[in-house]
C-alpha cells in the first residue's frame, strides 16, 4: 500500500540532504536565491512594504534575523513576512510551476531562520529543495488551474513549502515533519481578487509567516492532523480543488529520484512587468531591434494569444484597470520607444507622457486560434506582436514557447548580474552589491548565510 500523501512529503523532506541534490538542482537554488534577493531590494520603497514594516510587533525588539539584509532586525516570522511582502510587491520575482513563485516564499523564510541558527549556504540550498520538490508535485496533483477558483496558488502553497524546508533547515524528524506540514495546512489561503492590490503580496508574506509559526509550533509539541493534505472531503487539497478532481492516491514513486528543480528549475523574469507580458516584451524588441523601428511610425500594435490564454487575461483585473507593473501594453510601448525595458516604465514620467499615451492607444490583444495552448498555465502573451507601420508595412515576431529567462533559455551569469544591480542599485554601492551577488550566486561556498551583505 503506497505510503499516504502527507507522511510521503514528510518523510521526503526530513531525509533530504545536499549530497542527494543534482547539480542542476543546485544550480537552479543558487539562481533563485540571488536572483530574489535583489528584487527584494527592489522593493523596499513600494507603499506595501513602508506599510507592514510599520506594523512588526518585534521590529527592533528581537534580534534573531534582519529585515531587508539591513541593519534593522525582528523576530524570523515578522523577518519573513516583510522580506517576502518586499520580494512580491515589485512582481520581478522569478517563476517556476503553475504559475508558482516558489523563491519569493522560500527565500525570506530560508535566510530569516538561517540567520538565526547559523545555516550555511548549503543547508539552505538543500531546505529550499524540499519545498519546492514538494510543492512541484502537489501543483501537479489537479488537471485544473487555482485561480479558475480564485485561489493564490503562491499564497495557498507557500506555507507548507516553507514548513517543509525550515523542518529539513532545522533537521526535524519525520513525525515533527508531519505536524508541521499538518499545521502549515490550515494556514492556506489567498484571493486572485486580491491581485493589483497591496493584498497580494502581503498575502504571500503571510503565507511564508504562515510556515515559519508551523514549524515553531510543531517544535513546540502542537498537534495536527497527519493526514491534513489528503483526507477525504476534509482535507486541503479537496477544499482547495477547483472542480474536485485533485489525485489523492497516486504514490510519490520517484519522489528523490526525479527531480522538478532539473526539469522545470526556475525562471527569472528579464523585464519588471508580470509573468503574462515577457514573452510580449521579447517579440516587441526583436523587431524594433531588428527593423529600427521608430515610435512615431507605428499605426497599430497588435499582441497575439491563444484562444485559451485570452480567456484568462480577459478577465484579469489589470485589462479593466491601468496598473503600470501589470499593463502588457505599456510594457511593449516601451519595448518601442526604449528599445529596453526597465524600472522606468513603471514611472508616470514615462508611461505619463503624451506620447506614449497616444501609442498605448493603439495597442490591442488579439486572440488567434492559430496559436496553440501553453502546456504550462500563466505563460500569457504568446511573443507573437504584429506592428502595422505608416508606410504599410507589416511586421510580425512569431510566437515563442518561452520567453529569454526561461529555464530552457537560461540568462548568462553576466546578465543575472546586470538584472541584480538594476534592482539594488539605489539600496547598496556597486561593490558591496557586486559583493553580495557573488556570495549568492555560489551559495554553496558560504559558510553561515548571517554574513551575507555585512
């Protein structure tokens, strides 16, 4: 009889060690984690961090972990929940599955607790592999999307991953395992209503918070149910499934062995904009590149997508409402007139201007059955951009499978590089970022993961 879901996670994560990891697991952590660091810098100044910073009860009181990888410190939970609040409320956060931001949840939680206890980098690397190897296959249990529910999969998955890893960080046995993923369940939640507004990532950081508290309780010798994932019209998984049809009982054979950080690995957003506009920003700069396209040219700019990926889009908050870090058209606006895509864009100085008003007036989404299905959810935009020009030429990008950053088109250690500075530039001086990014790309070199940035 195949071992029960919940224990097999369990067991799974309190076993794991550096040694069983591939190297291209490994490299996959390292990516992540630097590249989350900078983009929680990144973050800093965003109106949501500001706020829940000044809502820490331990802020300046508990010394156990530092907000920010500043100087200012906190209790591991609140650490986490405003490194994570700070890390989603830029949305420049890497991908992995469904739609998934694995780095945003674990990272926080990882360096906040390792900080405490003294962790090296490669007790981290291995404690984010239990999460995200656990979460890999409870998002691959349901045939049917989270947020056709409403559900935050990031907000709903995050506090089990961080309980699995912090329970492997801190060596617990399968039993304590158990309990904490049992208590980690009922801290599940998160709204897609909540997206474009400040509750998003701060639903993301409770969800971290949310992990951290279920492994100090469990610690503590707090009960839980150990059956809290799988049980039958009971458990998380049932309550959460979008149309009930979420696989209870197929085994976790090749849990260990077959590894989704190899396969599926993380992928890092070249462009501050959502998941939905990348692939739209790369097709958009090919041809501007390619053709020197001038703004003052461009008589209409269409954005192709599938028929099923129009049905998500067309219903997101962000086609009713002009939120600059969400706009797909603004992001390809300027694609056109930057020939680049930066923190820029998002500035009323640019996406304000005449100009530019006048361009994304020509913009529009058009579905095209010709483009197939994405085989993964939250792809968006397919790549292919249609620029009808003054002189009645029409060019046209084709559609991509994914888009540069993607794990099967990784970006170059230099170019991590240029993506980690653009982020924490107005945080750190060149050589104390440059610093911190080396550590963080090799983190398997560092010795105790309190050092980093001192």
């Amino acid at each position: 009889m195949p071992t029960a879901l919940s224990r097999a996670l369990a067991g799974f994560a309190s076993g794991l060690r550096y040694e069983h990891l591939p190297a291209r697991a490994i490299e996959a952590v390292r990516i992540g984690m630097a590249d989350t660091v900078g983009v929680m810098l990144s973050g800093i100044d965003m109106p949501v961090s500001r706020h829940v910073l000044a809502s820490l009860g331990t802020r300046g009181v508990k010394n156990e972990a530092r907000i920010q990888l500043g100087t200012e410190t906190a209790s591991v939970a609140d650490a986490t929940l405003v490194n994570a609040v700070t890390t989603s409320s830029v949305v420049f956060d890497d991908v992995a599955f469904a739609g998934c931001h694995t780095s945003t949840v674990l990272m926080p939680a990882l360096l906040a607790e390792g900080e405490r206890i003294g962790a090296s980098g490669r007790r981290v690397i291995q404690a984010y592999a239990a999460g995200y190897e656990a979460w890999a296959r409870l998002a691959e249990r349901d045939p049917d999307s989270y947020s056709s529910k409403g559900w935050h999969a990031t907000a709903c998955f995050g506090p089990l991953a961080v309980a699995l890893a912090l329970a492997n960080l801190r060596g617990f046995d399968e039993a304590t395992t158990l309990r904490a993923l049992g208590i980690a369940a009922s801290m599940s939640g998160g709204i897609t209503a909540s997206f474009d507004t400040d509750v998003g990532p701060f639903q993301i950081g409770r969800g971290a918070a949310g992990g951290v508290l279920a492994v100090q309780l469990a610690e503590a010798g707090m009960s839980a149910p150990a059956d809290a994932l799988e049980r039958s019209g009971r458990g998380m998984l049932v309550a959460l499934s979008p149309k009930g049809a979420v696989d209870l009982e197929s085994p976790l054979d090749d849990l260990g062995s077959a590894w989704r950080l190899e396969s599926i690995g993380i992928n890092v957003k070249q462009y501050p904009f959502g998941n939905i506009a990348q692939r739209a920003v790369d097709g958009a700069l090919d041809l501007a590149n390619a053709h020197d396209v001038k703004p003052q040219q461009v008589m209409r700019v269409e954005l192709l997508i599938s028929d099923a990926q129009y049905a998500v889009i067309s219903k997101s908050p962000s086609v009713l409402h002009f939120v600059p870090s969400h706009s797909v058209p603004l992001a390809v606006v300027a694609a056109l007139f930057e020939k680049r895509v930066t923190f820029d864009a998002l500035e009323e100085s640019f996406h304000g201007r005449p100009d530019v008003q006048a361009l994304l007036q020509k913009v529009e989404t058009v579905a095209d059955s010709r483009i197939p299905a994405d085989t993964q959810p939250n792809l968006g935009f397919s790549g292919g951009v249609r620029l009808h020009l003054a002189d009645g030429r029409v060019l046209e990008s084709p559609s991509v499978d994914y888009a540069r950053g993607h794990w099967t088109r990784p970006m170059s250690e230099a170019e991590l590089w240029q993506k980690f500075w653009s982020c924490s530039s107005k945080q750190l001086a060149q050589p104390q970022a440059e610093k911190l990014f080396a550590s963080l790309i090799r983190l398997d070199e560092v010795a105790n993961v309190g050092t980093l940035n001192r």
